[in-house]
C-alpha cells in the first residue's frame, strides 16, 4: 500500500461567529436565561463557538411565532410554497462546500461524507418535496389534506444537516410550521440553515431553530401548542416522548436506534461484500442508526470472508476528518466514546474475540478504532444493544432460516441487509426480516423517494417519499 500525502479541505470557507442566539420568527434573538453551551470540534476538542441555551420561555417565543406564522403559510397555494423550498435546496447546493466543512468541523465525520453524501442528500430532499407541495391533492391522501399546525422536531447528532432537511422539508411541502430543536453537541449547521431561510426570504415564523439540550427537546415536545412532534434519537428517550404524549391530541413519528443485521450468504459477490460491510458499519464511525452493526456470515464462507475483511480494515484511514483521504473520522463526543469503550470491553469480558488493524490514533480529540468481534453470542451485549460506534459483531449460520431467526432476534428492527447472487432467496428473506428497510447487496443507501423508518423499538411513522407526507397532515 503506497501512502497519501494530506489533502485538507480548507476551513477558510466558512465563518463561525464567537456566539449564536436563537431564530425566532425570522430574527436573531438572545435567550431570555443566561445559559449557554459551547459547541467543540471533536477532532480536535477546540471550541468552535458558544451557543444559547433556550428554556421554556424562549421555546414557547418560537412556538407562538410559527402558530402566527401557520395560516399566512398554509393558505399559500402549493406551487408558491414549492418556489421557496426549491430556493432553499438551490442554495444549499451553492452553498454544499461551506456546509460541508461545517458539518465535518462540528460533527467529526470525514469531509468525503459530508460532501458527497450528506449535503447532495439534504439537497436532494428539498427538491424532492418541493415537488409535491403543489400535488398533495395526487398523494393518495384525499382530495384536499390538510397540514397540520405547528411541527416540534427534534434531530440527533450523528446526521445534523439531513436530519433536519428530513424533519422540516416534508413539514413546510405540507403547508406546517416548525421549531427544530439540533443536538447539544452539534447545533452549527442547523444554525447555518437559518441563514439560508433568512437568504431565501421564507416568512418569518415558518421556520425557528431553538438551541439547547434535553430539556430544550422537553419543553419542545411537551409544549400544548405544538401540534406534531416528530423525533429521531435514543429508544430511551423516545419512550419518554411516547409516554408524555400519550392522551394527547398531538401525531407522533419516533426514529429510534437499530441493531441491523448485514447477512451474507455463500453465494454472494465476496469481495463486493466486503465493501458493503465496510459501508454498513465504518461509514459515519457507525453513528448511525440503520448501521449493519451485526454480521451474519454463512459458516462455510466464514473464514475466507473475515480474512478479505480484516485485509481491507487494513487500508482504512483514520484521521483528520477534513482531510480528503479519511475514511473514518472522530467520535462526535467524549459521552459517545466512553460509550463505545464500555461496550466493546463488555464484549470482551463476555469471551468474544476482539479485532483491530494497526492504525494510529491521534493524541486529541474522540477517537475510536475500526473494530472486529468474533465469535460473539446472541446472548452477549455487542450483539444486543446499539453501540453507534465503529464495532461490527460477527456471527456466523447455516441455513437461511437461521439466518432469519437470528437477524429478527433484537428488540430492534430498523434495517437490514441481505447479500446473496440469487434473487428468489433475496426475496425469500425480505419477506420474514422484520425490519422498514432492507438492502439487497448493498447497504446503507438513501433517496428521499424511499421511505423509511422502523418495526418494534426502532419506532413507527415513516420519513421519505411520498409516505413521508402522511405524518404531516390530517389524513
Ligand atoms: P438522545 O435520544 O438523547 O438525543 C436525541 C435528541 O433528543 C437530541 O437533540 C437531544 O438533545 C434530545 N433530547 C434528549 N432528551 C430529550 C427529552 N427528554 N425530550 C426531548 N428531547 C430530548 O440521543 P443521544 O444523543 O444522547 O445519544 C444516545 C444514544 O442514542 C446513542 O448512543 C445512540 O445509541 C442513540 N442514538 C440513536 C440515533 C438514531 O438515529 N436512531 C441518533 C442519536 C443517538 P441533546 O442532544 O441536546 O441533549
């Protein structure tokens, strides 16, 4: 293997302000308490900004501007709401190469991902629903749907500019308004979206971003005049959700964690294999909620399968996540990291074998190394429990029932993956995995024509595509 010289995207591009308030009906506005947080660079833990903190105050300032906002912007005819979210998406895409570097710079992921996959991504979701603003009446909901009010949508950390272009392109195609609430640990994006609102000229109060930490989300979700919440995090924290919502009038849609199963049989392209295992669960450093975090192996290419796959984690790159050549970049948090470290010594004191190539690992920042158990139980907690981290769990079958017995095995059932050369056994398998999407020798692909979302504790409603509509009116 020849070495890369670096290749760092420059930083130049963009413009970190010292500190951010909140956006509030179209304007900057400082937060009623003192509180604020600072946002780091998790490569490097320098602080990229301070951000404010909104309490319940600030959260009920932003929800009054959005219900004043919803009946100027839900009367507007579909095809002049559409002009605004196809001028969004146009922006975003001038604007891909400042937000890429943004996102890498908050969120630690390499800056291949968030250039070529996230921004074309959060792009590509705008254009999308834009186009169906002015046909909401051909969307199979009725002849007339309705929107529905106004959206509280809280976003996670590990895809923050997709994450919000999946909560709030569907809510404003529909005719609602939205507070977004981002993750503590990654607001900067979301903040560099308001911006872009402001750029291009949507009324103020359609969109409001309030910054903060669980309580934040809280106050959000639990405030009576939200009328849709729509949330993507922990299981943990989607129960509670589901719970305070419970009895009340408000529609619902939970994305919660995943423990997909990646199954590989022996027919399959092996080598193309390998490289979907790769993407399944180094891509994002496995912060990702669909990750193939389970391998299922068929026994009698175990062996072979393992080699070509240790062989390839070899020549993987870990680093600075704005260099060119990274392939796996930081762990988003020091929270997150102590997370993955427990897990993976848990899997070890549980008896399973642990893997990882030789790779430097640089002295600051959150750093996690690509991972490899073998000979892992269904029973032990790296194959239970979501990790969202770079540690892939093997586990090996024998016949395609198994296979099946073993994938549909966890609480989860968010996606799942099936590599085989036959289509009737691919068929075959997607019709008993209990998971909302499965790959067939591919794996975490996404369009924003595809739904998706989960079965059991990974959540229900579904995001993307035209059913994507449905969690934002009143059908
Ligand atoms: P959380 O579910 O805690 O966070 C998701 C979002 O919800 C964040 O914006 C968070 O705010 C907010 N939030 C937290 N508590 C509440 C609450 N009570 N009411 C409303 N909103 C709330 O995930 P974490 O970031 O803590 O990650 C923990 C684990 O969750 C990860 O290790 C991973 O396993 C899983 N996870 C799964 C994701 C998925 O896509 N399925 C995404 C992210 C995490 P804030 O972050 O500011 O505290």
């Amino acid at each position: 293997m020849f070495e890369y010289a670096p290749a760092p995207e420059s930083r130049d591009i963009v413009d970190i302000r010292p500190s951010y308030g909140l956006f509030i009906n179209g304007e900057w506005v400082e937060p009623q308490g003192e509180g604020r947080h600072k946002t780091v660079n998790p490569a490097t833990e320098e602080v990229l900004a301070e951000v404010a903190w909104a309490g319940e105050a600030d959260v009920d300032r932003a929800v009054q501007a959005a219900a004043k906002a919803f009946p100027v912007w839900s009367a507007m005819p579909g095809a002049e709401r559409a002009k605004y979210l196809f001028r969004i998406a146009r922006i975003i895409q001038e604007r891909a190469r400042e937000l890429a570097v943004l996102e890498t710079l908050d969120n630690g992921k390499p800056i291949r991902e968030s250039r070529d996959v996230d921004l074309p991504l959060v792009a590509a979701h705008f254009f999308y629903y834009a186009g169906w603003a002015d046909k909401l009446a051909h969307a199979g909901f009725g002849p007339d749907p309705r929107p529905l009010g106004v959206a509280g949508q809280v976003i996670p950390w590990n895809f923050p500019l997709l994450m919000l272009a999946w909560k709030i392109a569907p809510a404003l195609a529909c005719g609602n308004t939205v507070v977004l609430k981002p993750a503590e640990t990654t607001p900067l994006t979301a903040l560099a979206f308001a911006d872009i609102c402001r750029q291009a000229d949507l009324p103020p109060g359609v969109v409001n971003i309030v910054t903060g930490a669980g309580e934040t989300g809280a106050a959000l979700v639990n405030h009576p005049g939200v009328d849709k919440v729509a949330f993507t995090g922990s299981t943990e924290v989607g129960r509670l959700i589901a719970r305070s919502l419970a009895g009340t009038r408000k529609k619902l849609t939970l994305e919660l964690g995943g423990k997909a199963a990646n199954i590989v049989f022996e027919d399959a392209p092996l080598d193309q294999a390998v490289e979907g295992i790769v993407n399944g669960i180094f891509f994002n450093q496995g912060h990702v909620c669909c990750a193939g975090s389970r391998l299922l192996v068929q026994e009698s290419i175990a062996a072979d399968l393992l080699e070509a796959l240790k062989r390839r984690l070899g020549t993987l790159r870990l680093g600075d996540p704005l260099d060119k050549n990274t392939d796996i970049g930081a762990i988003n948090s020091a929270e997150q990291l102590a997370k993955i470290r427990e897990l993976s010594e848990a899997g070890e004191a549980e008896g399973a074998e642990r893997w990882s190539p030789a790779c430097p690992i640089p002295e600051r920042g959150y750093w996690f190394p690509p991972t490899v158990f073998t000979g892992v139980a269904q029973s032990h907690r790296i194959a239970r429990e979501e990790i969202f981290g770079p540690v892939l769990s093997v586990l090996t079958f024998r016949t395609p029932a198994e296979a099946v017995e073993k994938a549909n095995n966890t609480p989860y059932g968010l996606s799942a993956g099936v590599w085989t050369e036959k289509g009737s056994r691919m068929l075959w398998m997607a019709s008993r995995l209990r998971a909302g999407v499965v790959w067939s020798n591919t794996f975490n692909r996404f369009d924003p024509a595809s739904p998706f979302g989960g079965y059991k504790e990974s959540g229900y409603g579904r995001e993307g595509g035209r059913h994507g509509l449905e969690a934002y009116l009143a059908v």
